[in-house]
C-alpha cells in the first residue's frame, strides 16, 4: 500500500551532491517515479530551482545520478570535495548535508558530523556503511 501512496504525493523532495558540474547524486527513493525534477539550493540559493533528468539509477544501492539542463544554469562554485578511491575506517569522520524538513526547519543547509561507526550495513552489507550522524528526513 505504501508504494501507492507514493506515487499520489505530487511533490517530494531529498538531498544530493555534486559531483562534478551539472551532475548531482542522489537516491534512488527520491527519484522513483519522477515525471520532473528540480534542484533546489546550487550555490546556496534556495529560490532557484533548475530543471534536471536521470542519467542514470541502481535501484540495489539507491542511487540516482542527475544532469542539469536547465539554460539558466551557470555551474558550481567549485565543489569543495572530491571523489576518491582511498577506503575508509570505523572511527573516521564525516558529515552530513542537507535541506531536512523545508517546511519547519527552513531553506538553509544544515550540517551534522559524526563517524563512521561501521563498515559494513544492514546484514552485513559491504556496498553500505553505517554512520553516527543525525539526518533527518
């Protein structure tokens, strides 16, 4: 009953990154179903919305890859990350980025930390991590 549900909702939303420019990595989850996609909060403005497509999904690992094409679209700044193949260990750091619950929380990003607290996930899935940080939905 709840994938029925879901597809009634006429608007959801969800977080993603860069990953380099006009591409943006999101879940799969939030993209399921999605007759048009907007990015929200490039650059930190969160008044624009760009219109974007999927390049590509897993549905195994929840994830989307999106492209931009909306013709008002500039770029990133630079993106102040970047994507390595060094592996990581229980106890490293990270942190979290997102636009949680627009409605009450507001437009800003915000931002938790935590580490990795295990390297595999559920059932001992090696694709995934598990994380102290706090994300809300």
């Amino acid at each position: 009953m709840a994938d029925v549900e879901e597809y009634h909702r006429t608007e959801w939303t969800g977080s993603g990154f860069a990953i380099a420019d006009s591409y943006i990595v999101t879940n799969y989850h939030v993209t399921k179903g999605a007759k048009t996609i907007r990015i929200r909060g490039v650059n930190g403005i969160a008044d624009k919305a760009y219109k974007a497509y999927v390049v590509t999904s897993d549905k195994d690992h929840d994830l989307s890859i999106l492209k931009i094409v909306d013709g008002d679209f500039t770029g990133f700044e630079t993106i102040p990350y970047r994507m390595g193949k060094s592996n990581v260990d229980v106890g490293d750091g990270i942190f979290v980025l997102g636009y949680p619950m627009t409605s009450s929380m507001g437009n800003e990003v915000k931002l938790t930390d935590g580490i990795i607290s295990s390297s595999t996930g559920f059932k001992g899935d090696e694709s995934m991590y598990q994380i102290s940080a706090a994300v809300q939905p």
